[in-house]
C-alpha cells in the first residue's frame, strides 16, 4: 500500500517563502508529483520529480530524496493568489496516489 | 487545446436514488481516472483506464459503483443506489502516454446525497 504525509495548513505573507514537505510510504516508487487546487476547482499539475534533486519552474522549486522518502515543495515570492490547497502524489507502477493536502494561506 | 470536459457540474440526488458522471477526456490522451475527493481530503483513485481496458479499480465499490469507457474515449461512471457518503466532488482526468505522472483534470461534478 501508499501513504503520504503532508502538514494539513501551512500561513505565510506576502513576498515570502515557504516550504510544503511530503514524507511517503509505497511498496512501488518511480516519483513524486505536486498539484495546486483552488477552493471550488480542479487540481492543477504543478511539477514531477523522478529522480534525487531540485527541480525548478518560475517561482516553484520541487525536491526529492529518494533514500529518505521525501520531498518537498518550494513557493517563492508568495503572492495572493498562491492561496489554495497543495497536494503530493506518489507515482506506482501504474497509478497516482495523492496524498491528504496542504492548505496554503497567504496574508498581505 | 480543449480540457476535459465533464458534466453534470452539480447534482443532488436522495439516498437509493442512481446518478450517472459523463467524461470526455483531451484528445489523444489513452489513460483516463476517475477521482472521488470528499470534502478537506485528497482525490482517491476509483477506477483508471488504458484505452477501453480496466487497469486498476481496486478502490471502486463494485457492489454499487460502475463504469464503462466505450471506444476509448469518453467515459461514464454511474452509482446505484447511492448512499449518503457519496456525496463528494468526483473528478475525471486524462493522461498523455508519455507524461502519466501529469494528469489533467475536469472541473468535476459535485454530488450531493441528501
């Protein structure tokens, strides 16, 4: 089986940084994968990371160790908008698990 | 380049009564899931496809859950009777063959069981 583990709310400001972390457990691993949802919306693919290291998009950074079942996600710059839930995902053989979701508050 | 598509986007049925989802996934896209997200919690996979084939529904209630991708393309899944914890936001996505970890999501339908 798969489970993940993720903090249930993370709040920061403004033009901060924050980091999201995910810790799993799976009996079949080829990566871990990040979406944003926003309140009443769909999940939205954010980032994938198969292999050990840092991976970078815009403002959002992902990372991955593999030997320590565990990753994380890295929002910079936060603003408004970046308020929503965040959700990692353990990719098996054949599917995705999400995991419980983190919910991000962003305040002025 | 259209999205999923999906449709009823709400829909408020009482207990025993049946309620059927309708799906139509991105173009090209062979692998399409079905999600059920319950209110503060996660998506939770009820059945994936590959073409027209079943390649896991481990988590699908069989006794009262089902559904059908004829032609491998659009999809419905249909609950019969449903029960008051049916009620949830059920989501289709589709996946392009080369990228299965990037799935695209519908809007979804969100049901209510009264």
């Amino acid at each position: 089986g798969q489970s993940l583990e993720q903090p249930s709310e993370v709040t920061a400001v403004e033009g901060a940084i924050v980091q999201i972390n995910c810790t799993y457990q799976t009996s079949g691993f080829y990566g871990l994968s990040w979406y944003q949802q926003h309140d009443g919306g769909a999940p939205t693919f954010l980032s994938y990371n198969a292999l050990d290291g840092l991976e970078e998009t815009g403002r959002f950074s992902s990372f991955l160790s593999r030997s320590d079942s565990y990753g994380y996600l890295l929002l910079q710059e936060l603003q408004m908008k970046d308020s929503a839930s965040y959700f990692c995902a353990v990719k098996g053989f054949q599917k995705l698990v999400f995991g419980t979701g983190t919910r991000l508050l962003v305040s002025p | 380049e259209a999205g999923v598509a999906q449709s009823p986007r709400y829909k408020i049925i009482e207990k025993r009564q049946s309620v059927a989802f309708w799906c139509n996934p991105i173009s090209g896209h062979a692998t399409l899931y079905w999600y059920q997200q319950i209110l503060g919690q996660g998506p939770k996979l009820l059945i994936q496809f590959q073409n027209n084939g079943v390649v896991d529904d481990s988590q699908l209630p069989k006794d009262r859950f089902s559904a059908e991708r004829l032609k491998g393309v659009d999809s419905t899944l249909k609950i019969q009777p449903a029960k008051l914890e049916d009620s949830a936001v059920y989501l289709c996505a589709s996946s392009p063959d080369r990228a299965r970890e990037k799935l695209f999501f519908g809007s979804g339908t969100q049901l209510s069981v009264l």
